[in-house]
C-alpha cells in the first residue's frame, strides 16, 4: 500500500495540521544515521499518507543539520514513491504575499557543507543525475489540480532559492538573488530535491510564503510576528490542498 501513498516531508508549519489522526508511529533506522523524527502514518481528511518532521520533534534541528539523507532514505524504504515538500519561504518576486501557496519549478542551491549525495566516497560510486527539472511534472500537476478542487489559490511556477540559514538574508543577498531570478527564498529547499532525485523518487515542492524578503515588505511589523501572524494561514491551505490530494489518491 505504502508505494501508492504521499510521503509529506514538513517544516515550520508541520504542527499546524491540525486534524490529522496518527495510525502509527515507527523509527527507522538508516545508513545514513537516524531521520530528524519517527514517520508519522496519518489519516488526513480521509485519505493517508506519511509525514516526517523535517526539524525534528519539538523544531530542534536548524535547516544545515537535518540529516536529509536520513530523511529521504526513511520514507523511500517505506516503498513510499512521492514526496511532497512543505516548505516556508520569503516573497522575493512581486505579486507574491504572506500567506500565498507557489509550486516552484526550478531551484537555485546557495547551501553548502550538507551532505548532498548518496553516492559520496564512501559509497564506491558516483552519480551523476540530470536535474534540468527538479521538481516532477507529474507530482507537481496533482498539486494543482487538487488545489484548484479545493478551491485554494496557487502560485504555480517560480524559482526557489535556497540558502544556508539559519540567519536570515541580508537585504544585498536578497537583491543578488533577485537577479539570479530567485522568486522565494528559503533553507530546506536543497539537498532534498537532488537526493530524492538520485533515488528516482517523484518530488515536488509547495512553498509558503509567511513573509517579505529583505528589503522587500514595508518593515512595519516585526520579521517574527509577520511569520507567525501568516504561518496558519499558510499552513490552512497547505492541509486543504494535502487533505483534496490524499482522498483523490
């Protein structure tokens, strides 16, 4: 059953899915160390899927120590074939708001010193995957169209930057970025996408925005008090669109 399952790997928001009933709880174990928490098997809406907390429990991991080979590793052995990325981000492009949901398209990689392969020295062997298009076509038109069920709008395309963190971003880094045809910003975009990749894995992202970039927003509210004012109603239609996509699925 497990390889027709959605396999929801979760940020900042992940404990703001409220409703979902837990089946399950189990820890697995992986050559890479242990994943940042137990897989959750949940009832979401009436359909099931997997949920891993990408920071662990209680959010104690910062985005560069997340062991995503861990992570990636866990939920595939689960036979589980789909992920779905939730990820908080900053609005860099105009037209975008706190609150709003993208379905990012393409990726730009600012981290570095994460453990971004299986196939390392260690491992005897080296891959090397085409990431022309990181994200699934497939996964990322079930998205869609389940948002459009549930009647949630989406931001569909965009590009993700993705930084080291855990800081945010100076204003110049920000202005760099936008020239480099980031749309968002965000620190847990990368090496997620590529491991999933290596392991021919559908992935997909839906991004929410929960506040302005650097430079971007008017600077009236604070940076942590915009998060958390727009982190529910991300989080809000994020289930929305997981709940439409589990039960279609």
């Amino acid at each position: 059953m497990s390889g027709a399952l959605i396999g929801v790997i979760g940020g900042s928001g992940m404990d703001r899915l409220h409703d979902m009933k837990v089946l399950g709880r189990q820890v697995i174990p992986t050559p890479f160390g242990p994943p940042s928490a137990p897989v959750i098997h949940g009832s979401l809406g009436g359909g099931e899927g997997f949920f891993l907390a990408r920071h662990g429990s209680g959010h104690t991991l910062a985005p560069h120590e997340v062991n995503y080979r861990a992570n990636v590793w866990a939920l595939q052995s689960l036979g589980i074939r789909r992920i779905i990325a939730i990820n908080t981000v900053g609005a860099i492009r105009a037209g975008l708001a706190p609150g709003d949901l993208l379905l990012p398209d393409q990726i730009v990689d600012y981290t570095w010193g994460r453990a971004h392969t299986f196939h390392d020295g260690a491992s005897g062997s080296v891959l090397h995957v085409d990431f022309s298009e990181p994200y699934s076509a497939g996964l990322r038109g079930m998205l869609r169209l389940a948002a459009g069920a549930a009647e949630v709008p989406l931001h569909d395309g965009g590009t993700y930057g993705a930084t080291q963190g855990p800081r945010l971003e100076s204003r110049s880094e920000i202005d760099r970025m936008e020239r480099d045809g980031c749309d968002v910003v965000g620190m847990t975009g990368m090496p997620e996408a590529a491991l999933s990749r290596e392991l021919g894995l559908e992935y997909a992202s839906c991004c929410v925005v929960v506040n302005m970039a650097a430079g971007r927003g008017d600077g009236s509210e604070g940076i942590h008090a915009e998060i958390d004012r727009f982190m529910d109603l991300g989080m809000s239609r994020v289930r929305a669109v997981l709940e439409r996509l589990m039960r279609d699925l």
